[in-house]
C-alpha cells in the first residue's frame, strides 16, 4: 500500500517551501515537499534574490508589495534569518523616457508602492560613483532589498517542519497517476504517495512534470548569467542596486566588497534556449566577461580599477508573456502550478505561498484574481502586458 499525503509539493526551491509551510500554517494534515536534489540547488541558490518594488502587472504588484511586507517581519512570521540586506533601488532612464518612468511612478505611488523621483543632480548625490551622463530622471524604490536565496529557502524548510510537514531532498518524481481526470499519486525515486493535490513549483523542471499528466506547459528554460567583480578600495560598502533601462543591465552590491552584473534583457534572445535544463554549462564565458569589463566602467567609473572574481549561469522558466502559470487546471482537478515565472519568482515567492495554500486549502485567493494568471490564458489569447517595461 502506498503511503498518503493530503497535498505534495514538487520542487525545493523558495517557491516550494513557502507553499509547504503555508499548507502546514493553515492546518493540512499531511503536506509531503520532494526535491530531487537538495533544497536551493535549483535556480534559487543562484538567485540573485532581490527584492524589488515594482511591475507593470497590477496583480503581480499586490503579490510584491504583500512579499515586502512579509520579508520585513521574516522573523516574527517565518522564524530565521533570510540574510536580508537593505539597499533601495535605482531605476534610471534616459530622458527620451522621462514622462514614461514619471506615469510609473506616479501609478506605483497610487497602488502603495515606497518610493521617490530623483532628478540626475539628486542620483549623483544619492550615488557619487554612478556616471550620471545620459540620465534623464531616476526612481528610487526605497523598501528594495535582497536576501539570501538558500538561508531564505532553509528558513521556510524549518518552519514547515516545524509545522508538521515532512522536506524530502533526493527524492525525484518520476510519475504521476491520474484516473478520472483527478490526481491519483505521486511515482517518485522512493516509492508511491497516495494524494488528490499536487503543486508544481519546479521552475524550468516544469514542463515535464506537466507532460506526466498529459499538459503541455509552454515554459522555455533559458539561461542567464551572474558575474562578479570586485570593487575598488574607494568604492566598498552597501550601494543601492542599480537598474539602466537604457541598456536593460542591472548591478548590485554582494557584501560590501563585489558588484554583480547582470543583463536583464538577456535571457529573451533565442540563442538562450536550453533544451534540457539537467544539461547546461553553469560556466561563464570568456566574451560575456569581457562585454562586463568593458561596460561596468562606463556607469561606474572607479570600476576600471576592478577584477573578475567569477560567476555562474542559471536558469529562468520563461513563459510567453514573462508572467507566471498559477493555480488550478481544470483538466486535472488537484493539480496546482506555479511556475513561469520569467526570472522574478523567488522575490514574490513569499505572498505565493500565501496564495497557493489558500487557494488549495478554501479555493479562492483573497490577495489577487489568479485567474489572470492561469494556463488558459494562452489558449484564450489573453497575454499579460509584459512585466518590466514601462506602466
């Protein structure tokens, strides 16, 4: 006989773990979270992990403004560290796109979003390392923050367990039973578990597990780099992270010594496609090192004084619209997704466990219309305006 659970969570990552431990929190019985590796060994643990106060999806602004609250108060609510380190945020735009970034901010402001409008002379006071040359006006996003990805991931892991769930690591899911149009069991590397609910948080892992069930979720894993330089000795300590909407890269402080470059718009390229997301160099390339050398200089000039210290790929579960796949399939009653999430899952991870588990626990989600975000989205053509460029 199998053994039972009430729901079953697939993927260790943040995402994962803030659904187990919210189920725990609302009192189901038997939550089971399986992770073939080992907990943040996904994408998660080479997050970036920051925390950033806006989007151009009203939902999706809820689920960030809901995360900031809860990572403000991680310790009173979740128990733990999650590394969390105060930087604010700078979004800068060329002036071309002045009363673009002023109307975002304008309508982030109506929706309770911290922040303020900077002026070039007020970005070169905030940052005096930053090359202000070709910066028409700025926001500055004043909850921004970022944590670290796997201390974040642990601490909802403990809590869970705390909770009465149970975190299996090394545990794959080679199956799924369905009979009737209903989740029937979970196949894994260690056996069978009996469940009528299913979660997939499984990031570019996605797709397969929906291929188990017979679902084609149109999720591409794409990859993107993170490289880390280090910083002069007259440019150390905690620096707010920087957004340059003229190129789409952003860099933030690690710690009070590194600066990590990341281009932003790189992952919607073709070229960045990875077809098996078990088989891809994490590897930094030689000219994607250089492009950095070469770059980083020009908004931060005591940059030309910096060194390489290494870096590392990832992966991004890229949906069509950049916006994630959540909550129910009709097609199979018990299963629940969420993933998709185009790059920005770990920072609204911690309101997504939120609702998810209220969702599967009182089928409705009192913080957003997930409906917006469901897979029939695609099939009804009712794509999401994407994300991260202007309101």
């Amino acid at each position: 006989m199998p053994e039972t659970a009430d729901v079953v969570v697939i993927g260790g990552g943040c995402t994962g773990t803030s659904v187990a431990m919210r189920l725990a929190q609302r009192g189901v019985k038997k939550v089971v979270l399986l992770e073939k590796n080992y907990l943040a060994s996904g994408p998660t643990g080479k997050s970036i992990a920051n925390i950033v106060g806006y989007t151009s999806v009203e939902p999706m602004m809820k689920v960030i403004q809901r995360s900031i609250q809860i990572v403000k108060n991680f310790k009173e609510d979740i128990g733990g560290d999650p590394g969390m380190v105060p930087t604010t945020r700078l979004r800068l735009a060329p002036e071309k796109n002045r009363k673009e970034l002023e109307a975002d901010a304008k309508w982030q402001k109506k929706l309770g979003v911290n922040l303020r409008m900077l002026s070039r002379e007020d970005v070169k006071e905030l940052m005096p390392q930053l090359n202000t040359d070709g910066v028409g006006a700025a926001i500055q996003y004043l909850d921004s923050c970022y944590l670290n990805p796997v201390a974040t991931t642990g601490a909802y892991a403990n809590r869970a367990r705390d909770l009465g769930a149970e975190i299996r690591e090394e545990t794959e899911v080679t199956g799924i039973k369905v009979s009737g149009g209903k989740i029937r069991s979970v196949v894994t590397s260690k056996g069978e578990i009996s469940t009528r609910a299913v979660v997939v948080a499984t990031g570019p892992w996605s797709p397969r597990i929906g291929r188990m069930v017979g679902i084609e979720l149109p999720i591409e894993p794409k990859r993107v780099e993170s490289c880390f330089f280090l910083r002069p000795w007259d440019f150390r300590g905690v620096i707010p992270t920087v957004h340059n909407m003229a190129k789409g890269h952003m860099f933030r402080g690690e710690g009070e010594d590194i600066m990590i470059g990341f281009a932003i718009e790189a992952f919607l390229s073709p070229e960045r496609l990875v077809k098996d997301p078990d088989k891809f160099s994490e590897d930094i390339g030689e000219p994607i090192v250089k492009m950095w050398l070469g770059e980083i200089p020009q908004l931060f000039p005591p940059m030309k004084r910096t060194s390489y210290r290494g870096g590392h790929a990832s992966l991004y579960d890229c949906s069509p619209d950049e916006s994630p796949i959540l909550g129910k399939v009709p097609e199979v009653e018990g299963l629940y997704l969420c993933c998709g999430w185009s790059g920005i899952g770990f920072q609204q991870s911690m309101a997504t466990g939120e609702v998810l588990a209220e969702l599967i626990t009182e089928d409705k989600a009192s913080l957003i219309d997930w409906t917006i975000f469901s897979l029939n989205r695609f099939k009804e053509g009712r794509l999401i305006p994407r994300a991260w460029g202007f309101h």
